[in-house]
C-alpha cells in the first residue's frame, strides 16, 4: 500500500494528478482536487544488501618488513616529498600516510600499489 500525499490516506492506486502548478502523487479521492495525469504503477520495493565493513586489523595480503613504516618514509623523503604531497599524490588522506608511516595500520592491497 502506498500514502496519499495529500490526505495520508493507505491506497493501492495512486494517481499522477496536477493541483496548484504541482505535480504530486494523490489517491482517487484528492484527485479531484486537480487534474489526475495517469495512474502510478506499483514500484517493486528496492531491497539493499548489507554489506560487511571492513576492518583495518584484516590480515594482510602480503608480508611487510617489519620496519616498513621507516621505509616507507624513507622512499618518500628520497623523492623529495612531504606527507601532505605524497597524499595527494597518491589520492589518499595524509592521516592515513601517517597511521602507515607510524605503522599503525598495515596498507592493504590498493595501497601498496
């Protein structure tokens, strides 16, 4: 069942109607109150689907040094980069560069290439 949006009323035909300049859904009844446009066809409801999040303690795909952090800054330093440019570079955010550089967070796949 669908609501009127005029009246409120719960219906299982609504109509396409122009009242006052506007073009609304309306039951039978308030569609008097304009001109009914055509009959609105039952929409099949959309479901979603819940995805799972993602979590950042996910293992790993690859196996990191275990000063990877340190290397990490290191190569960005080496090509003359700040944290800030580097992020942008890449198109991540800089507190993400941060938590990997501290090696508070193990970069995923997408990262690390």
């Amino acid at each position: 069942m669908t609501e009127c949006t005029v009246c409120g009323r719960n219906t299982d035909k609504l109509f396409l109607a122009e009242v006052e300049g506007a073009h609304i859904e309306v039951c039978e009844v308030c569609g008097n109150f304009g001109k009914i446009i055509e009959e609105i066809k039952h929409k099949p409801k959309t479901t979603f689907v819940k995805r799972e999040a993602k979590s950042e303690l996910e293992e790993p795909e690859e196996d990191f040094k275990p000063n990877y952090g340190k290397l990490i800054i290191q190569a960005r330093q080496k090509i003359g980069l700040e944290r800030k440019d580097f992020a942008l570079k890449i198109k991540e955010k800089e507190s993400l560069i941060k938590r990997v550089e501290s090696q508070q967070m193990i970069p995923d796949a997408k990262l690390t290439k």
